[in-house]
C-alpha cells in the first residue's frame, strides 16, 4: 500500500503542472490577440482621423462667397430670412437668386 500511495503523489504534480502549463498558454495567447486587435483598431483609426483631416484642408477657402448675416425676418431654413440664395454660374461665380422656398410664385412665373 506504501508503494500506491507513493506512485499516485508524482502523476498527481505532472498533471496539474501540465493544466497550469495549458491555462497560462492559452491566457498569454487570449492577451497577445486582445493587444494585437486593439492595436490594428488604433491603427485604423488614425488612419481614417488623418484621412479625414486631409479631406477638410483640401477644400479651397474661396470656394464660397462669405455670406452677409441679414436680419431674419422670417424663420425659413433655406435662406435663413433672406429671401435669396446664391446660384452657381460657371466654376466659382454666383449670383443671388430668389429664394425658391420663400418665394414659389417667381420661381414658377
């Protein structure tokens, strides 16, 4: 019975180092693949901020006119109370032109 008792002691250790051994395996495995996802996704996203960054700055500043703040008389969205709204003629001239949401009947006339 001593000799039993004695044999069983060993095969117990191997097997729980070889449990410990397979648990830290796998947990450093899950943490490399946590780290490796979150870098690629700070990757990514610096990419589309940059992306984004050069997509703003690439818009010319004239390509606009600078609009002349009225008072509102009314509260209409289209032209903020203006009555008129620019119209593009040619690459980068405008014109003012009757607001069409304000004013339907010169729009159709």
């Amino acid at each position: 019975m001593a000799q039993a008792t004695g044999s069983v002691a060993p095969t117990i250790m191997h097997i729980a180092a070889e449990v410990l051994t397979i648990v830290t395996l796998t947990a450093v495995a899950a943490l490399a693949a946590i780290l490796v996802t979150w870098a690629a996704a700070r990757i990514v996203r610096r990419r589309r901020l940059a992306h984004r960054q050069a997509k703003l700055h690439a818009v010319k500043s004239d390509a606009r006119p600078h609009a002349v703040q009225a008072p509102r008389t009314h509260g209409c969205r289209a032209c903020g109370g203006t009555g008129t709204g620019p119209r593009v003629i040619g690459g980068r001239s405008y014109q003012d032109q009757p607001c069409p949401a304000c004013q339907p009947a010169h729009r159709a006339g």
